[in-house]
C-alpha cells in the first residue's frame, strides 16, 4: 500500500501557541481577537514552519492569516517567503462568502466583514429575513460571523476581485483552502429557488451547491495569478456521508460540470472525526466522479475539538492516515497549533509524519521506530502509550505517575527526562480536577464543546 505523499498542518492565528509563556496566548475558539503582542504570529508560525521542514511537512495553513492586528500583508509575505525557502508551503484558510473573507480583519478593502456592513443588500438571510450573523463563544474575545448571499452576484465579483488581489500582493502565498461557510446559509429566496432546482438539497449550516457555484470560478483566478498554488476545496463532510451524494449527479448541473472539470491538480479536503469514532468507514473510494483529484483527509484528533487540547491520540492519528491511504487518498491534515514542547503533541505530529510513509504499520511500530529513542527505549515507550491516555480514567493515575518517577531514576538525558516530567505533570493535573466536587459537571460541559 502506498503511503500519503501530502501531509498539512490546520490552525488559526489566535491559538497557534510555539512560543511559550506568552501573555495573551489562547487555547480554543473560533473567531477570536488576537490578544498576544503582535510579534509573536511571525514567531510562533516560524517556529511550526521550521518543525514542518524538519519531518517532511508538505504545508501549513492559517485562519486569520491577514490581520492589521498583526502585521498585515508584510507579515504574512514574511511567514510565506521563510516556509518557501525551507521548502514548506503556507497557504491561507479563507471563508469566501463567511468567517471575514481574505482579509479576516482590518481597515482593508478586502475585508469581507467590511464589505458586508457598506452593502447590506449582500448580506445573507435567515428564514425570518434577518441578516445571517453567528455569534461564536469567545474565549479573549470574539467577533461575530458575517454571512453573504451567494447569490449576489456583487458578491460574487467582489470574492473573485478579493483572490486576485490576494496572490498579487502576496506571490509568496502558497495555496489557498477555500470554504463557502458553515455557519448557517441564506435563506433568501433566490438562494431557496437555486437550490431546490439545482439539487434538491435544505441543508441547514453548509450547501454543496452553493460550492460548485464558486469554487471552480475561484480556482482560475488564483491559478490566472499565480499557476503553482494549491487550490484545496473544503467539504466539511466525509465523502461517505449521504450530502455527497451531490457530487454523483447523474444530471450534474452547469455548475457542477464546471467543478468536476477542474484539473487533476486541486485538492479535495473532507473530514473524517465522526466516522472514526463510529468506526464506519473501511476504507471505502471517494466518488468516481472526484477519483481524478487530489484528497486530504482532516481530523482534529488530540486537540480542543475532539479528545482534549494537547492529548495523545496517536492510534486515531494512525487510523485516519490508515484509511486515507487504503481510500486511495494522497493526503491528510491534524492542527498544528500546539507547540512541540508538549509531548503528546510531539508524539501526534510525529505520527503523522511516520504513518504518512507507512500507513499499514503498527502503534508497536511506531512505538519502536520513533517513540523508543526519544523517551529510553522501546519498553519506555509503550509504557509511555499505556500512560499517556489515562487523562480518561483518572482513577489510574496515581499508580502510572509513580511508575514514572521509577523510571526517571534510570534517566540522564535531559530531553527524556523532560518528556516524562511532562506527562507526569499533564496527568496530575487532570488528577488534581478528578479530586474535586465539580468534576463531573466538568467533564459535561468540556464534553459538550466537543465535535
């Protein structure tokens, strides 16, 4: 079986914590403000970038990429031309008709938000009439989710004008990871009438049919820009999922024609976090009428999304790139906010990196392979599997972190012991809540944010 020859890192600007201590850092959320001092995006990103080329990362992608907050254009072409000459593409992660658009804040032109509120009349609908905004929970503050209508067509130039003036300004860019929005879609009725025609489909927080209407379009303009980026067409689905069926139309719609025309080069990306925990999806083929693109499998394995921020999630991780490659995918995606200082984190970028290039290999594999020299040895390492997850049965804790002290007192090295010392510190912690009255309320309410 072949290995996976794409391997991406996923983030937001506001959570990208690889400097560490720093006020202002943030753990979760989506649409947050930025609170660090503005220096420290070029920093942490520089930082993730250099990992990136160290373990064969092909890309890293941003949300909130351009901010006036933190430098803007200049920033940006500073981040994109350093991953260039280490041979690792940055490419920005961008809602075309939502979540702010190119320019994700600032006094830009190109600030979708912007646009929106100086023409209300291209502003989406809710089914009441109201304007489509989605106040997200914030954590350091948040700002609230504009939605257009993708049915305006002075929308439609504007999200065209805005992607050529992007890979003008910044020939560095590598790529770019285009989403329509999944915050809830116009209701309005040219928006209703184009879907039912076109499909059928009520869909309630994202539309395929509003993504064959603009992402092809999307596509050539970038690539009339700049020929050698990476277009990637966000899904929000598994191609398993029924919604999919769109795109195996035995009467493909003007629009959906145009997209399955696109060349062999663009990157289809789908998620895959419900199927593995459900376990219902043996490594099936994407749809025929898609087999000739490039896929990217995503999952938020190990972060706030799903299993807890900074957690190990080595064996999902290995599934996931597992059946990614038996589908006949070519590549997969995990975020890469967390710093490498985190040793579950460590371990999850590594696996992705080792079970990319050989995806039918075993944990004891990697256990051996990988694991073994950084943490004392192959036995060291399985210990390090056993213990590592034990945040989930916290009864066990007490017992695994006294078995980690006995192994320290065999230990010099200074980067193994650091390692063990982290998990012992990041298990007594979750010991530490277990101990109190409000766990379980605890528990619930982390649970409840969970994907």
């Amino acid at each position: 079986m072949s290995g996976l020859p794409f391997r991406f890192f996923w983030t937001w600007d506001h959570s990208t914590n690889w400097c560490l201590n720093v006020r202002g850092a943030q753990n979760t959320g989506v649409a947050n403000c930025y609170t660090k001092d503005p220096k420290f995006f070029v920093r942490d990103y520089k930082r993730a970038i250099d990992w990136c080329a160290a373990h064969k990362m092909s890309a890293m992608g941003a949300a909130g990429l351009l901010r006036d907050i933190h430098g803007g254009v200049d920033s940006v072409r500073e981040i994109c031309a350093y991953a260039r000459e280490r041979g690792v593409r940055m490419y920005m992660i961008a809602g075309l008709f939502s979540y702010g658009g190119i320019y994700y804040e600032g006094a830009s032109r190109w600030s979708l938000d912007r646009f929106l509120t100086d023409h209300p009349e291209c502003m989406g609908r809710g089914e009441d009439g109201s304007p489509l905004c989605r106040h997200m929970v914030g954590y350091g503050g948040n700002r609230p989710i504009l939605t257009g209508c993708p049915s305006s067509p002075e929308l439609n130039r504007y999200v065209l004008d805005s992607l050529d003036w992007l890979f003008g300004a910044i020939p560095e860019l590598g790529g770019i990871q285009m989403e329509s929005g999944d915050v809830g879609i116009c209701q309005c009725d040219r928006c209703r009438s184009r879907r039912e025609a076109g499909s059928g489909e009520a869909p309630a927080e994202m539309s395929f049919n509003d993504m064959a209407r603009i992402y092809a379009k999307c596509a050539k303009t970038v690539w009339n820009r700049n020929p050698d980026a990476w277009v990637i067409c966000e899904t929000y689905r598994h191609f398993l999922d029924k919604e999919c069926r769109f795109f195996s139309s035995d009467t493909p719609s003007p629009e959906l024609r145009e997209l399955l025309d696109l060349p062999e080069k663009t990157f289809w990306q789908w998620k895959c976090d419900r199927r593995l925990k459900s376990g219902d999806w043996a490594g099936e083929p994407v749809p025929e009428s898609l087999r000739k693109f490039r896929h990217i499998m995503r999952a938020h394995s190990g972060t706030q999304w799903w299993g807890g921020r900074h957690t190990l999630a080595v064996d999902e991780i290995r599934r996931q790139c597992l059946l990614s490659s038996r589908s006949g995918l070519q590549g997969v995606s995990i975020f890469g906010e967390g710093s490498v200082f985190h040793t579950n984190v460590e371990m999850n970028y590594l696996a992705l990196a080792y079970f990319s290039d050989h995806p039918e290999n075993s944990i004891g594999d990697f256990a051996g392979d990988v694991m073994a020299p950084l943490l004392g040895g192959k036995l060291q390492a399985e210990k390090y599997l056993e213990f590592g997850v034990l945040h989930r049965d916290p009864v066990r804790i007490p017992a695994a972190v006294a078995e980690i002290a006995r192994i320290l007192r065999g230990v010099a090295d200074y980067d193994v012991m650091r390692r063990w010392e982290y998990l012992a510190s990041f298990l007594n912690a979750f010991y530490w809540e277990f101990r109190h009255p409000d766990y379980e309320e605890r528990v619930e309410t982390n649970n409840r944010n969970m994907l």
